[in-house]
C-alpha cells in the first residue's frame, strides 16, 4: 500500500551533482537526477519518508513561491507564444491555461525537433521551469514514485557496475559527463531529460 513521502526538487550544477552525489545516496531513500543537455543544470528529486519537520518545509516552500509569484510554466508559456507569433493560430494565455509541462514541452519541440539549436532552447526554457518549481511536496509514494514522463520520448536505457553502496567508483557520472559532451559537441537534438 501507499505511504506518504516528502519530495524535494531542487537544481545543482553537473559538478555539484557529480560531488554530491555519494552523500545525497546515503542521505535518501529515493533519489533521482535528471540532466538537461546544453544547460549546466541537474534536476535533482529526493523522496523520503514523512517526519515531524516535512509539513513545515512543504509550507515554508509554497509561501517563498506565492511570495515570490512564481509562475514555473511561465519561461515555457513564454517560448512558445513566441515560437508560435507566425502560426495560423498563434498561442495566447487563454489557449495555454491549464496545459501541463508534458503537453507545453510536447508543443515547443514540435516545432523543429530535430534541430540541435532549437532543442538547446527548449531545454534552456525546461531548466528555468525546473529552477522555478524548486521546493517540497507531501504525497502517497505511488504517486511520487511513478512520475509523469512529461510527454512523449525515446527511450534507451543501459545498465553497467558503478561500484558499490561504500565505494562508488563514479562510472555513472563519466557515462554522464561524456554522454553530454558528445551531445553537446556534435550539437545532437537531446531532448531532456537524461535520467
């Protein structure tokens, strides 16, 4: 059955998530990076069981953004009135109310996925959503730990030794670090994020 979790997302840079990577291991239950090409910018997801401090970090994250007006869809929203300003139909706010981050990122890649520049500001666009939807949230584990994929994607997945629980070898983050440099150099269209 499901249990509570307190989630925390929160933005390192690739060298913060590389340096912190054993520790945030052992600090957590769950954890999850997601890497966005061209953005030195690591999503980081954290799932830990409820505890008495969880509700006042859930609280005091939500006043910083209403504090804040932090509207997280915004730098997505914004793109794509942008992109769209030539269309039969060009995006306005009405169009785009209530359209979560799968169907918005969905939107803007469709207009040139293939193109490596256009999917570098896409991913600039999705760094600045994940920047502002940093902070806590309490909710079942089947629900934090069967995330919304966020669209339509392609999927890969490899598997290899990265050492163990006490020494951690680092292959995970040198698979990373050159699997962005390649990206990044050949100017590939990878679209985010890189789990």
């Amino acid at each position: 059955s499901a249990h509570r979790l307190l989630e925390h997302t929160y933005i390192l840079t690739r060298m913060e998530a590389r340096g912190q990577l054993n520790g945030l291991l052992k600090k957590h239950k769950h954890i999850r990076y997601m890497w966005i090409p061209y953005q030195d910018a690591v999503v980081v997801v954290t799932n830990d069981p409820v505890d008495e401090h969880s509700t006042k970090l859930v609280e005091e994250s939500e006043e910083r953004r209403t504090e804040a007006s932090v509207d997280p869809f915004g730098p997505l929203r914004s793109l794509l009135k942008d992109l769209s300003k030539n269309d039969k139909e060009p995006m306005t706010d009405e169009i785009l109310e209530g359209k979560g981050f799968g169907e918005l990122r969905d939107a803007l890649l469709s207009y040139d996925p293939l193109s490596g520049d256009h999917v570098k500001t896409v991913n600039e666009a999705e760094a600045e959503f994940w920047k502002k939807s940093e902070g806590y949230q309490i909710k079942p584990s089947d629900q934090l730990l069967q995330f919304d994929c966020g669209g339509q994607q392609w999927v890969f997945e490899v598997c290899f030794p990265t050492g163990t629980y006490e020494t951690n070898a680092g292959h995970d983050m040198q698979f990373m670090e050159d699997l962005l440099h390649k990206i990044e150099s050949e100017k590939i269209p990878a679209h985010s994020p890189i789990e």
